[in-house]
C-alpha cells in the first residue's frame, strides 16, 4: 500500500505582507520519492512548512490518505542550537512522543528503541545536543520525523552538514522507506543526488517554475544551477 498523494492548488503564503509564494498548483503521486529544488530564498522551505500545516497559506493543500496511513513526519531545517541548553538528544526524542515531563523517570519506549537502532544513533543519546556536529544533528531530527512511523516524509535539506558515511546511511533509511511504499518529499541542493534518487522535481522560485523528472528538468534549467551542488 502506497504512502498519500499530495495535491496542492494556487497556494499563497505571505508572512509580514511579503509574498513568499504565489499560485503554485502541483500534484505529487503517492509511495514517490519527489524532490524539491531552487534558489535560496524562493520558497522551498515556505512550501514545505505550508505542507506541514506550520505556514497559513491560501488555497488548497490536499494530502489523500490510503485507508489506515494518515501518519507524517517533519524534518526542519538545521538552524543554529544553543550549544548551552541541557537537552540530551534522548531528552529531545522523548519530547516528541511522550507526554510525561522529559525530567521524570525514564523507562524506554519500544518506538524510541526502533529507531535509535534503525539510524544508528545509540551513542549520540547521552550526549547534549548543543555539543553534536551538524550531521549527528540531523540523524537526530530525521529519528525524530521517523518517530510515528509517517507514511510521508517532509524532509528539509536532511543531507546538510552530513559526511560521506552519514549521508550513505540516510539515503539507505529512505530508499527503504520508500520501498515500503512511503512518500517522499524533500528539498536537496545535489543535482547527482536528486537524479539518482527522485521520481520527480520540482524547481520553486516564488512559485512552481517547473516540474519534470530531474535530468530532464535540471537540463531544461542550466542557467539557474549555480543552486546546486555537486556531492563531495
């Protein structure tokens, strides 16, 4: 069973009287993986945020669920942490699922378990979060996304500041989780990646300026690739 289908018709959103985005209409099928490619500045992160019912916005946002997956998940951006809060990053996933005090005892939780184990970050629990590199950073926020067990993932930039070896182990947790049948969009700035891994892409600039599949869309947009980057 695929993961929902999303469809989005003349979606406006303005923060502070600012047009962010402006009459975008996009259909993404369901149990895809979709990229979402584009400037800085143009929208990519607005566009995800309206998604995830984090932006007011105009016009239609319409996830179809399949009967009995109604479930999402949301990875933000990395943004700057203050590095002196006593937040452990197993404090930080316990606040995304129970509804305890994180202070009060702890004694474990089978959806916790799972996925410290499916994304390898048993050694990272203890440890602060100001105190983590950006890439054991984002391990964490995607356990935190994977946490409910989504039928769709929201994933902002989720490979940023991530290491060779880091960046592998999650794009594996994805491609499984697309095999699952789980729906994918995220927003990438690697062309190689978004080739190699998309069904589709989407280039945002203001609006929806494009949408193809990602060489026949990257190549019809060359002169704008000075967003993009190459994997190191």
């Amino acid at each position: 069973m695929m993961g929902p289908s999303l469809y989005l018709a003349n979606v406006n959103v303005t923060v502070k009287g600012m047009p962010l985005l402006e009459s975008l209409d996009l259909n993404l099928d369901g149990g895809q993986w979709h990229g979402i490619a584009g400037p800085n500045g143009g929208g990519k992160s607005t566009l995800l945020k309206a998604i995830a019912g984090l932006h007011n916005h105009s016009g239609s946002i319409k996830l179809h669920w399949p009967e009995g997956r109604n479930h999402a998940g949301y990875m933000p951006q990395l943004s700057p942490f203050d590095a002196s809060l006593p937040v452990t990053a197993l404090d930080f996933l316990r606040m995304h699922c129970d509804k305890r005090p994180v202070w009060r005892r702890f004694k474990g939780d089978p959806k916790i378990d799972a996925v410290v184990e499916r994304v390898g970050i048993n050694k990272l629990l203890g440890k602060r979060l100001g105190t983590l590199s950006s890439g054991e950073r984002q391990r964490v926020l995607l356990s935190c996304a994977l946490l409910n067990e989504p039928h769709i993932l929201l994933l902002d930039e989720p490979l940023a500041g991530v290491d060779k070896h880091g960046r592998e182990q999650i794009l594996e947790i994805l491609v499984q989780f697309k095999a699952n049948g789980g729906t994918i969009v995220m927003i990438e700035h690697d062309w190689q990646i978004l080739q190699a891994h998309c069904d589709t892409l989407s280039w945002i600039d203001g609006g929806l300026q494009g949408h193809d599949d990602p060489t026949t869309l990257l190549q019809s947009f060359q002169s704008l690739h000075i967003g993009l980057r190459h994997a190191s």
